[in-house]
C-alpha cells in the first residue's frame, strides 16, 4: 500500500484511506451538481468545471484549515456546522424551487459568486473536522488536502454532466423543483445527522 510520510511526525496515512474520506466527504457536492446540472440546460461543460473547481478547490482548503486551527477551532465551528450547512443548502434549493414555479431564470444557468461561495461552503464545512483529525493525530495535511480536491472536482464534475443529462432527457423544467427538494433534503440531513 503506497504511504507517505508525514511533514511534522510520525503518522504516515495510507493512500487509499485518504482516497475513501475523500470520496466521502465529496458526496454531499457530487448530489449538489447532479441538482444543478438537472436545471444547467446550456454550457454544461463550463457548469462541470466551475461547480467542480469551486467544490474541489473549498474541499481541499478547508481540512487545511481545520488542521491549522487545531481541534479547538474545529470543534467551536463544528457546533454550528450543521445549521450553517441547513441554512445554506435551504436557500439555494429554495431558490432553484421558486425559479422553477415563476418561470425565472434557472439558478444554475445564472450562478452567481455568492451562490457558488454559498453551496462551496455548505458542502465543505465537514471537512473542517477532517483537518483537526489530521492535526491531532500528528498527519501531515497537504497530500489529503490535495487528494480531497481534486476527487472533490472530478465527482462535482461528473455530478453535474449526469443532473444535464437526466434533464435533457426528461426535458421537464419541473425537475428543477425535485434538485431543490435535493438540496433541502441534505440540508435537513446534515441537520439531523452531523458528523461528529
């Protein structure tokens, strides 16, 4: 099993386990995307790499984050996690829903700074603990960061081809009511199930 070595200690952590939390953590973006990419109708691609670059790019800086900060940071911010990830996922799917319903302008066809900063940080604020584990257990944090993102990318990227291609297909706008419905759903997930 390839390792390497850490930059501080002695806690060397296996590739492959980096690889499965990475996966992990990157589930909550990869049905985000799906959800954008059922209501992105054009510019899929650009969709695919600006969802995936944004996901993977707060992925892979907040376990850096929460390692630098240490456990105490990481367990004062992890209070609010939850809320700040039901409160931010609510918004967006809220607002993909009333889009649909008024015949407005698809929320993911017309992504915005704060919508993108706003769904980066709902996605990735569980990565925050990831990092003070690290930091605890002696890990260095720059490889599984790295490792994190870009899986993070290429999963939010895939997610979003996917979402298109299930829009495409049905060609209903009202699929766009069931991303929003999704993005609710993991906000209420996240709420009642925190990561501990």
């Amino acid at each position: 099993m390839a390792e390497y070595a850490s930059i501080y200690n002695d806690q060397p952590m296996e590739i492959l386990t980096i690889l499965l939390v990475a996966v992990a953590l990157s589930l909550d973006a990869f049905a985000v995307s799906v959800a954008g990419g059922v209501s992105a109708r054009q510019d899929r691609m650009r969709h695919a790499l600006t969802l995936g670059t944004f996901f993977g790019g707060f992925q892979a800086g907040m376990p850096v984050l929460g390692w630098l900060g240490g456990a105490a940071v990481s367990g004062y911010v992890a209070g609010f996690a939850p809320w700040i990830a039901f409160i931010l996922l609510g918004f967006a799917g809220g607002r993909m829903i009333y889009e649909s319903l008024t015949g407005g302008e698809e929320v993911f066809n017309a992504l915005t700074l704060s919508l993108l900063l706003a769904l980066s940080v709902a996605t990735s604020i569980d990565a925050l603990a990831v990092g003070a584990s690290l930091a605890v257990i002696g890990a260095a944090i720059l490889v599984p960061a790295l490792i994190i993102g870009v899986t993070t990318f290429c999963i939010s990227a895939a997610g979003v081809v996917i979402g298109s291609r299930v829009g495409r297909a049905f060609r209903a706008r009202r699929l766009e009511i069931v991303g929003g419905l999704i993005l609710i759903g993991i906000g209420i997930v996240i709420l009642l199930d925190p990561i501990p």
